[in-house]
C-alpha cells in the first residue's frame, strides 16, 4: 500500500472500514468506474483444463484402439478396458460436487 498516493491510500481505508453490505457496493461502483481493473476470464486456467481434458480424452482413445486391437488377436485385453474405465470415471470425478 505504500506505493499509493495519499489520496488512493485514503480510499483504501475508507473501504476496510465500511460494513460488508457498503464494501460490496463500493467495490461494484469501483469496477464500473475501472472496468479492466479486475480480469473475468482466466484464460491461462481455461489453457491448462483443455490440455488436461484433452490429454484424458487422447489416453482413454489410445487405451480402447489398444484393447480392441489385442482383442481382435484373440488376446486377453481385460487391462486396457480398466485403464480406460479409470480414465473416464477420473475425469467424470473432476465435475462432480464436493459431498462436504
């Protein structure tokens, strides 16, 4: 805070002292008045859960054409479908809700 005016400095305090319901209004109006002051989107966040999405996706694919493909040589692939049933319930499991 030291790197404030006095008068930005000023401002701050006047913030920290008023009651939560007068906080939330002062906040709002100080957004309006600055409207790129506090970002909306996290496109870096919105970057790392595609790659992540995707990357799952790619994995379970590769997992099933695995087992298909040793399915068809009459080979035992019963490992591949599990390592692709765990990869679908994980990724269902990141959207569900928290029990707590």
């Amino acid at each position: 805070m030291d790197d404030l005016t006095e008068s930005g400095q000023a401002a701050v305090q006047a913030m920290t002292d008023l009651p939560a319901d007068e906080k939330k209004k002062a906040a709002q109006m100080l957004v309006q008045a600055e409207p790129g002051l506090f970002p909306k989107a996290d496109a870096e966040r919105t970057k790392i859960w595609v790659t992540l999405l995707a990357g799952l996706f790619f994995l379970a694919m590769a997992s099933i054409v695995g087992a298909v493909i040793i399915a068809l040589q009459g080979k035992d692939a019963a490992s591949l479908f599990v390592l692709a049933t765990a990869i679908v319930t994980g990724t269902i499991g990141l959207f569900a809700k928290s029990p707590v």
